[in-house]
C-alpha cells in the first residue's frame, strides 16, 4: 500500500518540475540572445529524454570586459609581432656573421697563398745558386710546418686545405707531383719557373748572314741604274 504513495508522490513532484520547466524555455525562447542547440520536443517535460544547452548568441558584456577582451587580443598580436621581429633580427645576425667570417678566411686563404708562393719562389732560387743541396720542389707538409706555429695548426687546418686546392687549380706556375723525400712518399709542390727563349740565331748558310754588307755595296749601283733609266 506504501508503493502507489510514493508513486503518485513521485508524479506530484514530476508535475511541478514540468510546470517550472515549461515556464523556463517559455522565457528563454523569448530570449533573443540564447539559443537551444539540442532540443527535440521541449513541450513536454522528460528528465532521461535528450540532453540540450544554451549557446548565447549576442553575448552582454560590461565595458571593462569589452575593453579587456580587446587589450589582451592587442598584446597577443603585439607579442606575435615581437617575436617575428626578433627572429628576423637574429637570422639577419646571423647571415651577417657567416658574410664576414667567410670573408675573413677568404682573406687568411690568399695571404697563406702568398707566403707559399714567395716560400716557393725562394727555395727555388736556392735550387738555382746550389742545385747539388737543393730540390726544385717542396713538400707540402713541409711548407705548412715552416709557414704554420704549432698552435695555428689546428685552427688554421680548414684555410691551409683551401690553399692547397686553390693551388693546384688556379695556379699554372706550380705543380703537384709525388716525390720521396728521406724515404717518404709526400705530395709536393713543383715550382716551374718560366724560362726566357734564347735569341733567335740568324743561319750561317743564308747570304746575309755569309754577306752582311752586300745589300748596303749594292744600293749605289741600284741607285746609278735607276737615275739613268
């Protein structure tokens, strides 16, 4: 006898549930800010029916919200335009950095350069005063241990390879050979020395040459027979 109490206690307060339920999306359907997404038929009231909610459409902020909204949405942007700024600056360093080191070791490359090429060029004209003593070449690990300290050696092992390479391919006065040096194999650098061509010798068998003062005895006769034809 308790069961159809509760029961019909149950639905008393399901019924006044239902009449503040309609009342309520009554109102809201009157809003014009909200929106009912999710709604099946909302004129009866079902607690276990379909799930809904309310999307404000146009919502009422207060002026210091508005303008917070705004602020933080500047600062963002402001932030994003900061950073990219920054990155650009840094990148552009960092071009600018790599310019001027390469264009330093372009600098430190051809001023090696040169001192293998006087190095060259002297131990050549050692070779020319005493050829017993002296070799017409040097060995290029030789020529960096005398050009190079110790303490250069490592730092400057990339510049003194892009020597050795612009050498031997842009530079015609030198070649690279394979030599034993003290029973070592070593590459070297062959120094060619541009030989002066000997005066050109006039041929004993030609006239002028047997008879230099012919053409000049015979000028006063050319001339005599001339004058009288």
């Amino acid at each position: 006898g308790n069961a159809p109490k509760k029961s019909s206690g149950i639905n008393a307060e399901y019924g006044d549930l239902r009449d503040h339920f309609n009342y309520s999306i009554y109102l809201l359907r009157e809003d014009v800010y909200l929106e009912i997404q999710g709604e099946s038929e909302l004129s009866s009231f079902d607690p276990e029916g379909e799930a809904f909610f309310f999307r404000t459409l146009t919502p009422y902020i207060t002026w210091f919200c508005y303008i917070s909204s705004i602020v933080s949405n500047f600062a963002f942007y402001i932030v994003i335009s900061v950073g990219i700024l920054v990155m650009a600056q840094i990148a552009h360093k960092v071009y600018q950095w790599k310019r001027s080191k390469e264009k330093q070791e372009m600098g430190q490359m051809f001023e090696l350069i040169d001192q293998i090429i006087e190095e060259l060029q002297r131990n050549y004209s050692k070779y020319q005063t005493d050829p017993i003593n002296y070799v017409p070449y040097v060995a290029i690990p030789h020529a960096r241990d005398r050009l190079l300290l110790p303490s250069e050696r490592t730092a400057m092992r990339h510049i003194w390879e892009r020597a050795v390479q612009f050498i031997a391919q842009h530079e015609s006065r030198v070649r690279v050979e394979m030599r034993r040096v003290q029973s070592e194999d070593f590459p070297v650098w062959y120094w060619l020395e541009a030989s002066k061509s000997p005066p050109v010798q006039p041929d004993s068998t030609s006239p002028d040459f047997l008879y230099p003062d012919l053409d000049a005895e015979m000028l006063p006769e050319k001339g005599k027979a001339a004058i009288s034809s």
